[in-house]
C-alpha cells in the first residue's frame, strides 16, 4: 500500500519538564514542517519555556526560556521549520503547568 503524500497531524503534550524531551521526532521517508507550536501556561505564576531543534546531536535553539505569565499562551513558532528524516523537536519548560500543541504537516519525500 501507497504511503500518504501528505499527513496534518497535531501532537498535545501535556507532561513537560525541566530537562529536555524529544516531543516529535520526524518519520523516515517524510519531512515534518513545524506549522505552529502554541505553549499555554495553566498556572497562575510565569513559566518559560524553550523549544529547539536537535539534527543528529547538534541542537538549534527556535525559542529559549521564553516567558509565559500565568494563564496565558502564544504560538512560539513565528515561522515554518522543517525538519528532516530523524530530526527531534525537544522541549523544555519551568513547570508542569507549561503545555505545548504542536501542528505538523508530514510530506513523503
């Protein structure tokens, strides 16, 4: 069977942490395209949150400690990002109470 030319797909990360975790990882045989990444803050203090790129160990910063007040929320990805067979968003955030929802569009290459 025929593999999709095309894949929107949204990933709801409820669980982030202060140390680094791969939140997608880009299939092989697709390049994922970052569309939007909106981080909410569902407590009532500042949290910040970090959001970066890792291509085979080498990890590239899209925003880094970026400040949420409580309650609140943002689309952290200003831009398209495409990442290639194998690449890792990770993300990293203050509190528990920092959420991310990642949209992404796959394309077989």
């Amino acid at each position: 069977m025929a593999l999709p030319l095309n894949r929107y797909k949204s990933f709801p990360i409820n669980y982030l942490s202060n140390t680094a975790q791969a939140v997608y990882i880009a299939p092989t045989g697709y390049v994922g395209v970052l569309l939007s990444a909106i981080c909410a803050n569902s407590g009532t203090s500042q949290g910040t949150f970090t959001l970066r790129v890792n291509r085979g160990g080498v990890r590239t910063n899209l925003v880094r400690d970026f400040p949420l007040p409580g309650n609140d929320s943002a689309n952290v990805a200003a831009g398209k990002v495409v990442l290639e067979p194998e690449d890792q968003l990770e993300a990293v955030a203050s509190s528990s109470d920092v959420h991310l929802t990642l949209s992404i569009l796959e394309t077989k290459i």
